[in-house]
C-alpha cells in the first residue's frame, strides 16, 4: 500500500452582506474546529443617517460594485492522506483548516443615548447575519469532508486521476454555498427583509 500525503489550498471565497456523496464511517474523519475572526473598520455620527453614511464612505469594498456594511471572507486549506490499494487510489483521511474572517463595523466615539439603542439593535442585527454567513461556509467544508473522504478512483496507483474527479466535486459543493449565500443576502435585503429593516430603523429611528 502506498500513501500520499497532499497540502492543498481548496479555495477563497468572500460572501457580502450588501450587494455524489460517499458514506464514510464516522471513524475516518478527523476532528475539526473552524477558527473564526471579527476585523472591525471604524465609523463616525451622532444620529442613525450619518452613521449609516459614514458606513457608506467607509465599508469594506465589494469587488467592484462598491461598499458593503459587512462581509464574511474565508481561507480553507486541507492536508489530505491518499493511499493506494491494489491498483486504486482511495482519499483515507482529508483534515480542513479554516479560518473565518467577519468585517463589521465599529463605532468610533460616543453616542446619545436614543441613538445607542437603535445602533446597538442594528449592529447585533447585521452580526448575526454574517455568523449565518459562516455556518453556511462551515456546512460547506462539511459537505466537502463526506463527499472526498472515501473517495475511491480505479486504476489510478499514483493517485493522479482522482485529483480530477475531487476537483470536479469541490466546485460543485462551492457553487451551492454561494448560491446560498446569494439568495439569503436577497431575501435580507429586500422590502421588509431583516437587514433592510435594520437600516430602515437605525437611519428612521436615530
């Protein structure tokens, strides 16, 4: 039996704010913990329509599409262990490393007390909405974990062909994810959505 060990960055993938699987025994898959991190950018105002403009001037670009309030970037690598086993390749164990990365604003500065109620509402708002962001990555290297651990391609002794075949189900899985990303960020942000009632009382409320 021959074993291959592989480091290999699976992808980056950043989800804004604005703007066949195989089963494994439990045994096979190791243990792992998402590491996540809240990077904050500073805003100014002392009512909700100067901060929410302050956000505007100064949130995280978003590509080029301009501004967001926030946004959930992730770097994922995995070291995974290939064995071969009489003329096929068979992926034994895959371990993730992911790091979670949420961008939200901070203010900079006191505020009235009215206007720190509706500020605290919103910015509690738009975190919990990025953590959702993360469970979807989190599921997303899950869905990735049961569909390559296992994985057996024949006739590949040096564990060549089943890198295509990984690849082919990574982009998939990845495509999913940020369809989901998509159509939560959507139904956020439309009329009466939760985010679009978050900036609606923080700039109406304050």
């Amino acid at each position: 039996m021959k074993v291959f060990v592989g480091v290999g960055l699976a992808g980056r993938r950043t989800c804004f704010l604005l703007a066949c699987v195989l089963m494994t025994p439990a045994a096979a898959r190791a243990e792992w913990q998402a590491v996540e991190k809240i990077k904050t950018y500073a805003i100014t105002g002392q009512s909700g329509p100067e901060l929410y403009a302050s956000i505007g001037e100064r949130g995280p670009q978003v590509g080029g599409l301009g501004r967001a309030i926030a946004h959930t970037s992730f770097k994922l690598t995995w070291r995974r262990k290939y064995e071969e086993r009489d003329g096929a390749c068979v992926i034994a164990s895959a371990l993730p490393k992911l790091t979670i990365t949420y961008t939200l604003p901070e203010l900079a500065g006191k505020l009235p007390a009215g206007i720190e109620t509706h500020w605290q509402t919103f910015i509690a708002g738009v975190k919990k909405h990025e953590l959702v962001h993360g469970d979807f990555i989190k599921e997303m290297v899950s869905a990735i974990e049961a569909a390559t651990v296992g994985l057996t391609v024949a006739d590949d002794p040096q564990c060549r062909k089943i890198k295509s075949e990984m690849t082919k189900r990574l982009g998939e899985i990845s495509r999913a994810q940020r369809q989901k990303s998509r159509d939560f960020d959507k139904a956020e942000l439309s009329d009466g959505g939760n985010v679009h009632q978050l900036i609606l009382n923080l700039v109406n409320g304050g």
